[in-house]
C-alpha cells in the first residue's frame, strides 16, 4: 500500500523513464517544492555536469557544497581512494548477482558464509570515515573476485541459472590498482546516473545503496558477535542485486529502498540481542569522565567485543583503559564494567579526535568508524582493527593487542587523578527505560512531563550542528529528553543540562546508547504507543535527528518504513535526495528540516 502511495506520487511528477532530468545546481532553489522552507539548504539532484571531477562522492551529509566531494573528500578521502571504493561497490553488485543466483540454485547457508562474510566487511569499509588505505580496498576487490568465481562454479554445479549483464560478468582479477583506479571513473556516480537516465530512479538506487551500506555495517558488528541471519543476508544481497541493474524501475526501486528499511530493523533487533546475551543487560551506571593516574589505552569506534578483549588482556599489567566517542556506552554492560580497569571515558564525539587523540597521553585504538586521517603528533600511538585503515597507521591482526600495551607501558600516561570527579550516566537501554514507562506515562497525564524529545544520531564537524545543542538547551524544563549515538555530545556535557532531573524524580536525559542501539529507542516507542492505545506518532514525542552517514540513512529508513513521521532531520538533507523524491517524503512522512530552534520549539510544543 504505501509502496504504492509513494509510486503515484512520484509519478505525477517524474520524468517518463528514458528521459534525463534537468541538471539542478546550487542556485536552482526554484526547483524545490514550494511547499518547503528553503532558507536552509534542502537537499537537490548534484549537478553532474563538471567536466572531469577527480572524484565523485555525495554519501555523507558533510559532501561539498551538499552537491559532492569532487577533488578530495571533506573526510580527508582521496581521489583515489574514492575511486576504488567505487570499484569496490561495484564488486559488491556483481557478487550479490551471484549470490542470489547461487541461492536459487539451492546454495546452502554453509556454502554462503564466506560470500557474507566478505559483503559485509567490504561494504563497511566504504562508509565515511571507515578506510583510506586504497591498498586494502584492493585487496577486498581481489577478494570478492575470487568470491564471485567460486559462486559462479557453484551455480553451474548445481545446474543453476546463471545472471547476465556486464555487471555479473565483471572480471578484475588481471587488474592492477591503477587500472582498479581507472575503471573506477567508468562507474562512478556521474557515469551510473547517465546510464539510468532517469534522476528520480537513481536518486532512489543511492537511497538503498547507502542505505544498505549502513546496515551492512550493523550486520559486520552482529557477525563479530557470532550472530548471522541467513535470511538478512539474502535480503542485503537482493537489495544490492537490484541496484545493479540500469532499469529505472520506479516501483521496484521504491520497494527496494523501504526493503533496507525492513531488513535493518531486524539487524538492529539482532545486534540488541547479540550485545545483551554476550555482555549482559545494560543497565544505568555513572562513567568517570576525568583523569585516573597511570598508564592508558583509548578505544574508539563501536565494536564492544574488541574492548572485552582489550580488557582480558590489559588485566594485570597496570594499564588502565578509556573509552572514546560512541564507546561511553559500553560502561553500562555488566561484562564490561566488571573489570576495574576500564576507569572511565575521555573526550568527546569523532570529529574532535585531532584534538583529543593528540593530547591522550597513550596509544589509540579505533574500532570501527569514525577515523580520520592523523595528525603528526599521535599517528604513531594509533592502531586499526576490522574494517578499519589508514595508510601508515599500525592494523592490529587476530585481535592480538600486545602491541598496544607494550607502547601503553613505555607512554607517560595521566600523572596525576583529578579530583573532585566528573561523572555522566548511561546505560537506559530499552530494558532499563520500560520498567519506567508508568512513571512516564503518569507524569505525562498529570502535566509533570509536558513532552518527549528523542534527539540524537551522528554528528558531524559544521557549525549549524550546534542546533542540537541550541535546542536541548532551551526546551522547557518539564520535557524529558532521549538520547543515542555521537550526537548526543552536543549536550550531554552541558553545564546548564548536567543532573536535571523531572519533577517525578527521572533524570530529564536518558542516554540509550550508541547509533549501534537505535532499536532501544524503537522498543520504548512502540511500548509507549500501545500502553496509550495510540500509534507512534500520535505520542507526546518529537523526533530531531543529526544526520551525517550511512549508518544514520539505515535508521531513518527504518523508521520510514514503520510509517514514522514528523521526523526533523538536519543540520542539512542528503545531497542525493532529488526534489521529486523530496517531495513525496514530505507529502507521505512529513519529514523536514531541522530550522530556528525557537520556532521548532514553538512548534513541536503545539
């Protein structure tokens, strides 16, 4: 039905399938549907028309001139990184094709691990701030090369129908990394839009493409965890088979895009299972946020079971370990907070690490996204693992940390602890927060709670980003306010927010956790709406949501294709998004900008 909805809609105004549309550029504000605010950039179809860019990569909200990164990344990503990871996509598509082939040939969940495994390793570490070590790239082509052989051999042997098209013949095992380099540009964004050659269609191939990519991602941290669904993983390479194909296909690529949506709620239901069975439920707990004297290691990125490993192997050795970014939450774990050494968090959220890292007196460990390219000054106390690269930068193998602690105990470490301590509270998973719903509920009914913010998701560097913190500052006293993922620092530090509690007696923010734990605040939601015999969007609850990369496109995918509306999104909308398909976001969603924090105040207040 809604696939339905959305097809019509577009149809009243997309271009008939063959025909190009205009090429929008950053003066064409009169192409916006009028019914929008446009005083901040809303998001309009790149102009593909520059001449011979050095790169073409729009994925991220932070793109340049939210048109595309064309001579290197905003992240700090190369021409020819991009290029590769192009490349790499590409490899993906072609492998998916043969993946469902070897599926429909009766290919067992056996026989498919290894071709999981690679899809989604190789997809995650094309998300922003993954990896910028082409070398690896390379490698993971060389890979998926021989990943596509093999499922090529097993369709035949298994009498199965082989999938045509160039991309399922796609051969790059005799290339070298220039020549990689060089077919990247032949499928390069620009290249893949002018074969389709409908905007709208391949505005909505890039939806589910990036879309798939964040979910990917969450999928990689579930399999760290031990936790594969085959039926995901056929789903994830359906959806990637599909956008393979140069079809402007409205309506199959509209049921694709909101396939993502589905097939990434039930990953981040899977991750939420894998990581309370392995750690324990989480629970609220005060995380120390200044100095301990001694010797210390900092871990960044998102994947708990490097930090349990860590841990193991730093006990004893007089080392303590931090947590960095999208970590803090792994203090409210049980398995993780038992062990004494894990003394606290430092810093703040991923784009600050220049900073932050250079004056952590100790080695750094990334785990996952976001990683940027180093400074000088610590690059030789920083460590990859997983999916992770930098060129230059030390990869840890086998999760073997020795390395790590060896240069831990020859660092200077904090020299002293500070005293009196800061503290922040974590840890209000779903399952701590719905023996609370009564409370909520009550507080709500008698006036005590006058409404429920849910803001978060994945910050970014620009200054408009300050809207978060702007907002939750100056919503009235009485509104309780969720939280999860890096954006959450835009305010969780503030002096004016720090210790508020409700007139009940709650803490006014509830920190759910990482991007990672999404699904927590799609539980309370839910639970929320059927104590009240409502639906979701006729709650108390306003949705404002930092947006920057692919893991946030999996998540507000998700909650679209719950039929969530009334979603703010900001601090601008992706660069990918034509106004055709705006337009039928905000007719079917109501989704919207993030604007003057007084006047959404105002608003969402009504």
């Amino acid at each position: 039905m809604l696939s339905r909805a959305i097809k019509q809609a577009i149809s009243r105004t997309a271009l008939p399938a063959g025909r190009r549309a205009i090429a929008y550029n950053v003066g064409s504000i009169s192409t916006l549907p009028s019914r929008l605010p446009i005083g901040r950039n809303m998001s309009m179809a790149a102009d593909t028309t520059i001449s011979n860019p050095a790169m073409f990569c729009r994925q991220c909200e932070q793109t340049q001139d939210h048109i595309a990164c064309r001579t290197v990344g905003i992240c700090g990503k190369s021409p020819e990184t991009s290029t590769m990871q192009d490349v790499l996509m590409h490899t993906v598509k072609s492998v998916s094709l043969w993946a469902v082939a070897a599926r429909e040939a009766g290919a067992s969940a056996d026989e498919m691990k290894e071709a999981n495994s690679w899809t989604l390793s190789s997809v995650f570490s094309t998300l922003t701030n993954v990896n910028f070590d082409e070398s690896r790239i390379a490698e993971y082509i060389k890979e998926g090369m021989t990943i596509k052989r093999d499922l090529e051999q097993m369709v035949r042997a298994k009498g199965g129908v082989a999938p045509d098209g160039d991309v399922a013949r796609l051969d790059l095992s005799k290339m070298d990394t220039d020549e990689l380099e060089d077919f990247g540009y032949t499928v390069s964004i620009p290249e893949l839009q002018k074969a389709m050659g409908n905007d709208d269609c391949f505005s909505l191939v890039e939806i589910a493409s990036y879309g798939a990519k964040g979910a990917c991602a969450y999928a990689a941290h579930c399999r760290q965890l031990g936790y594969v669904d085959e039926d995901v993983m056929t789903g994830i390479h359906h959806v990637f088979a599909k956008v393979a194909s140069n079809e402007p296909d409205m309506e199959g690529l509209l049921a694709n895009a909101l396939r993502v949506g589905e097939l990434n709620g039930k990953i981040l239901e899977m991750l939420d299972t894998a990581h309370a069975a392995t750690f324990g439920a989480p629970e609220p707990t005060q995380v120390k946020v200044t100095a301990t004297k001694g010797k210390c290691i900092l871990v960044s990125g998102h994947d708990l079971l490097d930090l349990e490993t860590l841990l193991k192997q730093t006990e004893g050795t007089g080392v303590n370990v931090y947590t960095h970014g999208e970590m803090l939450p792994a203090h409210g774990y049980p398995g993780l907070k038992k062990y004494p050494h894990l003394v606290g968090n430092y810093g703040t959220a991923w784009q600050n690490q220049k900073f932050e890292f250079a004056l952590f007196p100790g080695p750094v460990v990334v785990t996952t996204n976001c990683i940027l390219e180093p400074r000088r000054k610590y690059k030789d106390r920083l460590y990859s693992i997983n999916e992770v690269g930098v060129a230059g930068v030390k990869h840890i193998k086998d999760g073997d940390f020795s390395e790590v602690i060896e240069q831990a105990q020859s660092c200077k470490g904090f020299p002293r602890t500070i005293d009196p301590a800061e503290y922040l509270t974590v840890g209000f998973n779903h399952r701590a927060v719905l023996p609370l719903a009564g409370k909520v509920i009550d507080a709500v009914q008698n006036g005590h709670i006058s409404r429920i913010f849910l803001i978060g998701g994945c910050d970014g560097s620009q200054f408009d980003r300050n809207y978060f913190t702007e907002l939750a500052e100056e919503l009235p006293d009485d509104t309780l306010i969720l939280t999860l993922g890096c954006a959450k620092n835009r305010f969780i530090h503030s002096k004016k927010l720090l210790g508020q509690t409700l007139a009940n007696g709650m803490p006014r923010i509830l920190d759910m956790g990482q991007c990672n734990d999404s699904y927590s605040a799609i539980v309370v939601a839910t639970e929320l709406a059927k104590a009240l015999d409502c639906t979701v969007n006729d709650l108390p609850l306003s949705l404002c949501l930092s947006h920057l990369e692919q893991k946030a496109a999996a998540v507000l995918l998700t909650l679209l294709q719950m039929g969530v509306k009334n979603i703010r999104l900001g601090p601008s909308l992706p660069a990918y998004i034509t106004p055709n398909v705006l337009d039928v976001l905000v007719q079917n969603y109501n989704i919207m900008p993030t604007g003057d924090v007084q006047g959404d105040i105002k608003m969402m207040m009504e």
